[in-house]
C-alpha cells in the first residue's frame, strides 16, 4: 500500500510572487493529480471565501444528520469552478463526498469502474484544517524569509 502525504509549501515566481500550494504525493515522490485535481483544489477554492466555507460545512452537517435529501441526486449537490460534488447515493457513498472535475482522466476512480472519486467527510475537514493551519503559520509573515517552508502531514486513509 502506497503511503501518501499532504504537502503545503511557499512557491515563488521567477517575478517573486509567492503562491501556497496543497499537493499530495505519494512514497515514489511522485505527485498525486487525480486527489489534487479534485479534493486538494476545492479545499484550496472554496476556502478563500468564509461565506462558501461555512455554506459547504452546513450541508455537511445536514446530509450527516439526515435533513438533507437532493431534489435530484443524478445532479450534484454543490458545483464550484469546474467541480462537481455529490453528497448523497446514489452516487456518492454514505459518508463520502464524490468530487469530479472537467479533467476525467483525473476525476474517475480507475478501481471503480469508472465512478467519481469518493472521500470520507472526515479526509475533506483534516485536510481543509491542515490548509487553514498552514495559511495561519505564514499569513502576515515576510514571505521572502520563509522561501523554504514547507509543512507535511499524512493524507487519511479515512
């Protein structure tokens, strides 16, 4: 079994701009695009905006709680830039989100025949935690003194 790690680091333009970065990869250092592509990219999108963050977080919690039935589940239950996530069967698993994206290659689950990429509610609230953790350690911080910062931690199995 391949072990895989979240990875936050600072990158820095040949301009000197500075980007974080959430990527994942696994014990061949290889660079995971299909969990990045998908799960890491939301986590990094929506959670620029506390308004979409906690609308997201709410419906979590009423799909957990079982107030939340879609109107129609072959429609996704929450679209954001070119992401398309399921909440609920049929398509995705009790307690699991299903997350696609425009890039199929990196959207589909090669071991399920061909369905979404399925992730435990618990896998997206420890990495979106990891993230807003990382953000906080640089946030207000001279960029330019923490060129080599970088932050891992094991990616949830579940």
């Amino acid at each position: 079994m391949s072990h895989k790690s979240l990875v936050f680091k600072l990158f820095k333009f040949e301009e000197g701009d500075y980007i974080q970065q959430l990527v994942l990869k696994s014990d061949n250092v290889k660079l995971d695009r299909a969990i990045g592509l998908t799960l890491l990219d939301f986590i990094v999108e929506h959670s620029t905006s506390e308004k979409e963050d906690a609308s997201f977080e709410e419906l979590l919690q009423k799909v957990e709680h079982g107030e939340y039935q879609p109107q129609d589940p072959r429609f996704a239950d929450w679209d954001m830039n070119a992401k398309q996530i399921w909440l609920c069967p049929p398509v995705a698993l009790p307690g699991h989100m299903a997350i696609t994206n425009e890039y199929t290659e990196y959207s589909i689950d090669p071991d399920s025949g061909g369905e979404p990429q399925q992730f435990t509610f618990n896998q997206y609230r420890t990495v979106l935690k990891f993230w807003r953790e990382c953000q906080q350690m640089v946030e207000g911080k001279d960029l330019s003194t923490m060129e080599d910062f970088r932050r891992e931690m094991p990616f949830p199995e579940k």
